[in-house]
C-alpha cells in the first residue's frame, strides 16, 4: 500500500515542540491521482456530525446498529441515491470517520471515464481471487483488485473486478486516514457483505476470504479516534479526547510491540499537552523501552525533560535525535535552542540547518521566521 497508518511518520515537519510535543498529521508527496466522476459521497462529508448527517438525509429512515464504541447508520440499496448499500461510520462522539458503499452486482464502470482513468494510473495495494457466483454473468472465482488513493488527510478505496472490458465495482469506502486499517473492503466482514444471504453452488464460501485483523477491535478503534483528535484529522485538535481514546485503547491491549510502542508514545503526547510531564515522561520512557530507535519519540521525551528542568537529558535526547535522524528538522530546532546559551556558533549552525531543511514548507512558517531571528540574535551577539 503506498499509503499508511501513520504510526511512524518519517517527515521533516513531524514535531512542532517548541509549542508542545505534538505531531501534526503526515504529508505524502506525490499524491496518487484521485478524480472521480463517481460522486458517491455527494452532500455527506467525512468529519460530519451525526445529527448534520441525518438533516442532509430528510425522509430516508437509516437503521442504525453499534460498531464499537461508535456507530453504523446503514441504508438500504433501494433507498439509496448511489443504488448501492450504504454504510457511514461515526464514532463514540457523533463524528463521521468512514463511509463504505457496496455493489452485489457490480457497478458497471464503463459510463465512468474519469474514474476508469485513475484506477488506470493507479498501482494495485492488493489483487486476489473472490467468490463471484453472485453475479448474474459470472460461476465462481474472479480476479478482483484492491486500489488506494485520496488526498492528504482521507483515504479511498476502491475494490474491483479485474476484467478489462467489463470492469465493475463491488466496493468503495471513504475513511479519515487514521481509521484506514478498519475500512479495508478486504476485510472480512465487508467481503461478506457483498454475498448473498444462501451462498450458491460453485465458487468458494466468502468465509475462508478476507484479513483477519490480530489487534482488539477496540484498541484499533479507540487508537484512530485518539489519533484523529490530536492531529486535528477533522479541523480542530481536541486534546482531552485524544487523552481519553488512548487511555481506552490502552485498556484493551495491543499485541504488537510495535502498536504497544505507539500507544505509549501517544499517551507520552497526551499526557504532555494536559499538563502531567511526569506521567508524560514514564510513558515515552515505555515506549521507547519497546522500541528504542523512534526518532520522533526521542526528540518529545527531550521536550518532556526540558520542561521538567531536566537540561542534561533533554540536551542528550535531542543529540540523539538528531544522530538517529541527520534530516530531522525539528531535533535541530530543539537542540539549538538547547545549546544557544552554552555554544552560540553551533546554535546557528542548527537553526541555518533547520532552515534549509524546511524551506518552502508553509506549516513552518512561524518556526522558520523564529529560527531567522535567533540567528540574527545570536550573530550580534
């Protein structure tokens, strides 16, 4: 997938910690082509409400059933204007995070030429056989195609039968980025949707199809939601939530090292911004205890120990930052900040290095016009 889950962005712009030590969400360059002609989301918006959901929706009567901690509103193929199944997926606090649309019988792409193009210059994330005795002209097994692409905070997918002059869409889904892994049409529980209720003869069972996810469902949810909150994925960071999804995802557990890891690092975050430095401090330190090469958590624990007075080890950790990482712009911001008072010449050294390593980047703007004038400070001295 040339896409991801953020959990280890490698960016020059990944901490802004002379403000606090958050990470604000990854960019990617390039983008994958994304123009549709299939408008499928039409007056809905990711980030939507709940409640402005259902005024956009006047007349249509939605069932709606709990998925997690949030929910599932669903609407019916005949009900909908798209033709297909329609789910959106909000979560525990009414925020759309995902919408999926599934088409038994295929959504025959030919009057999509746009569309048709961006699947065209598109890599396949995913090509695998699928069950298709559902379908009108087909018996049993087919080629199908799993495409990413979006924008730079949403994802979209599309899953498609790989016949050349018929292609034929069985699903799309539309996710903010950090609920990415729950919204794959390959998973099981959206493969299964797309078969009848009696399985036909030929083909194979839709039951021995699909990923199975190994991390609680809970944790993966609770995790986005943390993620989409403190990176402001939907406009507006909102700090106490971010906190109190990862405290819930913590409670549920990871498996992977690497998610354990992670989750340490977020709360670490968290924890930070709400004005705890010493559980901030035990929780980076957990983190990196498990994964001991993170960069990015390296850089936020010297922040933590800057804060907390701690100038020896918050120097230490931006000095190894910077080792582990020799582009990371923000560890040279914070270790010349670090060192201006004892070592002016290096100070400059690092802010020119930072400057030159985020010129023309627009999110640094302010950072980039503070560096300017330290230098100037530091060259009158």
């Amino acid at each position: 997938m040339h896409r991801r889950l953020s959990l280890l962005p490698a960016l020059l712009t990944t901490v802004a910690l002379w403000t606090g030590c958050e990470t604000p969400p990854p960019q990617r360059a390039p983008l994958p082509p994304s123009e549709s002609d299939l408008d499928l989301l039409k007056s809905t918006k990711l980030c939507d409400t709940r409640q402005v959901f259902l005024d956009k929706h006047p007349g249509i009567a939605p069932k709606a059933q709990a998925w997690g901690s949030g929910q599932e509103i669903r609407i019916s193929a005949e009900q909908s204007l798209s033709k297909g199944e329609e789910s959106y997926f909000f979560d525990e606090d009414g925020t759309l995070v995902g919408t999926m649309f599934l088409f038994r019988s295929g959504l025959d792409l030919a009057p999509y030429k746009t569309l048709r193009y961006t699947l065209s210059r598109l890599k396949p994330s995913l090509e695998f056989y699928l069950t298709v005795a559902q379908l009108a002209d087909r018996q049993n097994m087919a080629s199908s195609t799993l495409y990413d692409t979006g924008d730079e905070k949403t994802t979209t997918r599309y899953l498609v039968l790989s016949d050349p002059t018929t292609p034929r869409l069985l699903a799309a889904s539309f996710t903010v980025d950090p609920y990415v892994k729950l919204f794959s049409p390959y998973r099981k529980e959206f493969l299964d949707r797309l078969r009848e209720t009696t399985q036909q003869d030929g083909g194979q069972h839709l039951d021995t199809q699909g990923a199975e996810d190994k991390e609680p469902f809970t944790s993966l949810q609770q995790f986005a939601r943390g993620q989409t909150a403190q990176l402001a994925y939907c406009g507006t960071k909102n700090q106490p939530i971010a906190l109190d999804a990862y405290q819930k995802a913590s409670a549920s557990g990871f498996t992977s090292q690497v998610w354990q890891a992670e989750l340490h690092h977020r709360l670490g975050v968290s924890w930070e911004a709400a004005g705890n430095l010493e559980k901030a401090k035990s929780e980076l330190l957990a983190s990196l205890a498990k994964r001991p090469n993170s960069p990015e958590t390296v850089n936020n624990l010297g922040y933590v120990y800057s804060k907390l007075g701690e100038k020896q080890n918050a120097l230490a950790s931006f000095e190894k930052a910077v080792l582990m990482r020799p582009n990371y712009a923000i560890a040279r911001f914070n270790l010349a900040e670090a060192i201006a008072d004892a070592n002016p010449k290096r100070a400059i050294t690092e802010y020119e290095t930072y400057l030159a390593l985020t010129e023309g980047i627009p999110e640094e703007a302010d950072r980039s016009a503070l560096a300017q004038s330290r230098v100037k400070a530091l060259k009158h001295q």
